[in-house]
C-alpha cells in the first residue's frame, strides 16, 4: 500500500485536492453526439465532418467504421459505468473516422432525468492527433484517462443522505463498517473500498470490511504497518484526505503488478480523534479525484467516525451491563449458597441438640439402672442369692447398654474425623448369623417374634471378606432396630449370592453378598426415608421418647459398610407395611452354589 514515488498529490491549505483544470477551458467542442446504453447514435453533430468524409446520417444509420472506436469493448463499459455512476468522465480514446484513425479527446457526461435512471450520455469533445500507419491504436488508454467534472450538488447530498442514513440506522459495528464500504465504493464507482478500525497510538491495522468490483482481489484481512504507509500515517496525523498515484510503466518495468493505480484515504474521527481508516482504490486506470468527491470522503467519514464512537460507547456499556449481570447473578448465587448453609448449618445444630438431649436420656437411663441394682445389692435389700445374682445380671445388661451407646458415639465421631480404621479379612458367614441368632435371641423371645435365616444352597462355606466385628456391629443394629420396630410377626435374615467381579481396596474379588433384614414391623412413611442414614436424626421424635436410642444407628451401619466396599439400602412401602434393609459384603471367595 505504499505510494509510488514518482506520482502523489498533496492537498492544498484547505485540506482538498486542487481539481485540475480543463485543456479545452475556453474553446468550443467541435463533437457532440449522444448515445445509449448499447453504443448506438442518437445524435451526431460535428462541424469538420466534411473534412473527414463523414455523413452524420450514415453515422446515425450505424454504417460500419464510418465513425467507431477502436476498442468498441472498453468504450461500451465506459458507457455503462458513467450511467451508474452518474458521474461525467473525461478520456482520450483511437475512433475510425472513414479511412483513417484519430486520437479524440473527450468529455462523457450522463444524461439526468427526473424521478429516473438515465439510459443516455453525451459526448463532446475535439480530435487530437490523426494516428499514423506506425502507430497502433490502444482504445482507451487507461493511463491517460481520468474523470474531470464534479458531482452535482443534488446528488452529493442524496449519496451522503442514503450512505448516511444506512450507517446511522444501527449500532452494530461490522453493519457500520460494511455498509460504508458498499454505499461508498459503489457510489463513487472505486474498483475497491476497504475500512480499517484504528485505536489509538495502535502500530497496524487491519481491513475487517470491504467492497470489490467484481475480478479484483480481496484485501480482507490483510493488515499494514502505518510507520511503513506515508499515506495512512498523513491521514491519521491530518485528519485529511491523502491522494496517492502509482505510474504503471515504471512499476512494470521493475516487474511489479500495481494492486492500484489510484488510491485516496481518509480518516473517521470522533471528537479530532481518529477511529478508523476508509481507503479507496481504482485499480482500471489513474484517477483524479474532483473537489466533490473528496468533499463526499470528508463529510462521510465524518458521520461514520461519530457513528463507530456511538456504537463504541454502546458496545462498552453493553458489555458493562453484561459484567454488572454477571457479577449481580454471582451474588445471589453467593447469597442463595450462604443461606442453604445457614439452613444446613441450623438445621444440624438443632439435630445434634435434639442428639445430645436423647443422648443425655439414654446414657442416664442404663446409668440409673446400675446404679439402683447395685445399691439394692450394697443396702442388703435382695432376699436371697439368686434375687441378688438377678440384681447383678440386671446391672450387667444396664452397662453393656451404656457401653454400645457410648461406642456408637465414638464410632460417629471418628467417622465424621476421617480416623475410622478398618482391618478386612476372611469371615465366615455361618458363624457370623450363628452369633447373631445368639445375641438377639433373649429380645426375640422376650416379644414372642419369629426369627429365621435363609442362606442360599452352597456345597462350601460363603467367606466374606471384611471386619469381622465391625460386621458383627451392622448385623446386631439391623436386627436390633427389626426387633425394636416389630411388635408381632418376625425378622428374617436372607443372603443372595451375587456372581460380578469387583475391586475392593486394590483387590479383584469374585462377587459381593447381599444380606437382607426384613421385619413385619410399623415402616416408615415414603417421605421420612430420606433421613433414615442423617446422623443425629431420627425419623419421629415422638418415637424417639416411645423406642429409645440416639439416632446415630443406620448412619453408623451405612459409614462402616461403605468402608468395606458395600452399600446400604432401605426399603418401605409405608406405616405399618415393614421395613428392609440391604446391604452388600465383597465375597473372598466364589462359593460352589447347588443346582435347584
């Protein structure tokens, strides 16, 4: 983007390009015709036609080479570009005239109509030179051709208005920049026009937007370096319009291909301060710029300048919003989190209350049972041996009482503490019921329960692998609970072998038991259930006072079971339905099962 050295104009002290005055200033055109969008004579009037054997009527009849250019292509689209650009052009053109050829030079003006696009111009002009045999006719010299005449007034202000209007319209960047480029290059008819947003004391930028004539390479993308560009440093720096010209011949002489050949650049400003670069580039030919047009650049760039600051300051204060939400959102979250804790927090608070009230309860009442048996034993008040070793029995129940109500408590507490401790081994499961049937079978007859164990057939023992004690421990608080809860009926004891290997404590083992304890006993409601494994809680408080204990059983049972790489589940279809629970043990080893 570099300008060429041998061709840049410099603005005049008002920040415009001086418009280069016409050759024929003062002197009447010889040539006046007018055509339409395919080439065809209208008109014909030319005072020398005689001197060149030429018959207006032949030439309005479209006699072949009676009076033609030469490169009959390129003029047509001349034609067709001043229609659409509505903007008069000045060039010097080869035309056959009769038997020979002459250089013209002339002025293409569009024809304007009311409320309608044009479809006529008209020519004028005057010959130049006559070409000799030697000389080879090129058309239109793109190199010497260039627009001379302004954009009238109505239309400098329409343009601005429409180009205007559409940027203005929204506050979207990308449609901003986009809509520039298109209503700009399009109305100016530049073989390209591309923008570059600029913030700044920035060192390049970059074309996020662009308009292109169709054929000519995008630039999309591209970035340039504006210590490097003369032509975007002096516009940044003036807040003016650059012009620069690149000579053709010269360039391809030292084998480079011009991307341009004319380029015109000015800078978008807010408040003198530039935000953005707006390039032009006529890539077919060297174009002068008239006084409208840089006028046209000027005043755009303007209101795009302030257009790109508004939209700015609405894209910041957008994304202040967005962060003002964000961080409003992070709040309430914050706030929401610290009030479920505050819950939580409570809500255990009142549990381990209501623990420690029921707690104080049970240790007091197996306390106060030692402590009345052994006084009725130390103030002689047992009639006999046997009333008295009943005493001691009845103090010997009352301790170890107090002594599982203190484990539990011990038990919660290093398990809360992360200091639980587990030794797994071999454990026989015949021998784990048989002691289960022996510990609970005095509260079993006690309330006239049926009990019962139901083992799945096996030609070998099923060893478990897990804490024998601690296993001990589940299988009493499950029982115990069964027995507590069930007033008539029974508890039964069911294993179920299941065949699926599993990794407990960095070991494959063969399988897990699921040992089931169900009771006919009073159940639970479905919406209890979840606070069955809570520590310190009990379902009812009201049957906490009727059936006892501190609330921490199932919590215990499920914590130890987990520990030994099982888990635990209840099951209740409702008050008064029953109650079961689940829970699995790893296997240490497959058993033989026995076919049905």
């Amino acid at each position: 983007m570099i300008p060429s050295t041998n061709f840049q104009t410099s603005l005049s002290d008002n920040g415009r390009l001086p418009v280069q005055k016409d050759q024929a200033q003062g002197t009447a055109s010889e040539l006046v015709f007018s055509q339409d969008t395919e080439g065809n004579y209208l008109s014909f009037h030319w005072q020398e036609s005689e001197v060149y054997g030429i018959s207006p009527d032949l030439v309005l009849k479209g006699a072949s080479q009676i009076f033609s250019p030469v490169d009959v292509a390129s003029y047509q689209n001349r034609i067709k570009r001043v229609l659409s650009s509505l903007s008069p052009e000045r060039f010097k053109c080869h035309f056959y005239c009769g038997e020979q050829t002459l250089l013209l030079d002339l002025v293409m003006s569009p024809v304007l109509l009311p409320d309608r696009l044009p479809s006529t111009v008209v020519v004028a002009g005057y010959p130049v030179s006559a070409a000799t045999e030697d000389s080879t006719p090129a058309g239109l010299d793109s190199a010497i051709a260039y627009p001379t005449l302004s954009l009238s007034s109505d239309r400098y202000q329409k343009l601005l208005t429409q180009i205007a209007w559409n940027i203005r319209r929204t506050l979207d960047l990308p449609i901003i920049w986009q809509q520039t480029v298109k209503g700009l290059g399009k109305a100016l008819s530049a073989s390209r026009c591309v923008v570059c947003p600029y913030k700044p004391l920035s060192q390049k930028v970059e074309v996020i937007a662009e308009y292109c004539e169709e054929g000519i390479p995008s630039m999309r993308g591209q970035e340039f370096w504006i210590a490097e560009d003369p032509c975007l440093r002096d516009a940044i720096s003036t807040l003016k319009p650059v012009i620069a010209q690149r000579d053709a011949d010269s360039l391809e002489k030292n084998g480079e291909v011009p991307p341009w050949h004319s380029m015109l650049v000015v800078a978008t400003c807010y408040q003198d301060q530039p935000n953005g670069l707006i390039i032009l580039h006529q890539c077919d030919r060297v174009r002068l710029w008239s006084e409208a047009e840089l006028e046209l650049m000027q005043d755009l760039a303007d209101q795009v300048g302030t257009a790109v600051a508004h939209a700015t300051l609405f894209a910041d204060s957008q994304a202040l919003t967005t962060k003002l939400q964000l961080a409003n959102n992070s709040l309430k979250q914050q706030h929401r989190e610290l009030e479920e804790a505050r819950s939580q927090a409570e809500a255990a608070s009142r549990l381990k209350s209501e623990f420690l009230a029921n707690t104080s309860h049970e240790l007091r009442t197996p306390l106060n049972g030692m402590i009345g048996f052994l006084k009725l034993i130390m103030d002689g008040m047992a009639d006999n041996p046997e009333e008295q070793n009943e005493f001691i029995k009845e103090a010997y129940r009352s301790a170890l009482h107090l002594l599982n109500i203190i484990n539990d408590v011990l038990d919660i507490a290093r398990i809360e503490a992360g200091r639980l401790e587990i030794e797994m081994l071999p454990v026989k499961l015949s021998e784990l019921l048989e002691d289960v049937e022996d510990l609970t079978r005095s509260q079993i007859l006690e309330k006239k329960l049926s009990f019962k164990i139901e083992k799945p057939p096996t030609e070998d023992e099923i060893i478990l692998f897990g804490n024998y004690q601690r296993l001990l421990q589940v299988m009493l608080n499950l029982v115990g609970n069964a027995i507590k809860f069930t007033h008539e009926g029974g508890i039964t004891v069911g294993v179920e072998i299941i065949k699926k290997k599993v990794t407990v404590h960095n070991q494959e083992l063969p399988g897990m038991a699921k040992v089931r304890v169900a009771d006919t006993g009073i159940g639970v409601s479905l919406d209890k259930q979840d606070k069955l494994f809570q520590s310190f809680s009990q379902v009812d408080g009201s049957r906490t006072r009727q059936y006892g204990g501190t609330g921490l059983g199932l919590a215990i049972t499920q914590k130890l079971v987990e520990a030994m790489g099982g888990v635990v589940n209840f099951y209740s279809m409702g008050e008064g339905l029953g109650s079961t629970v689940t829970f699995t043990v790893p296997l240490y080893q497959e058993p033989l099962m026995i076919s049905p």
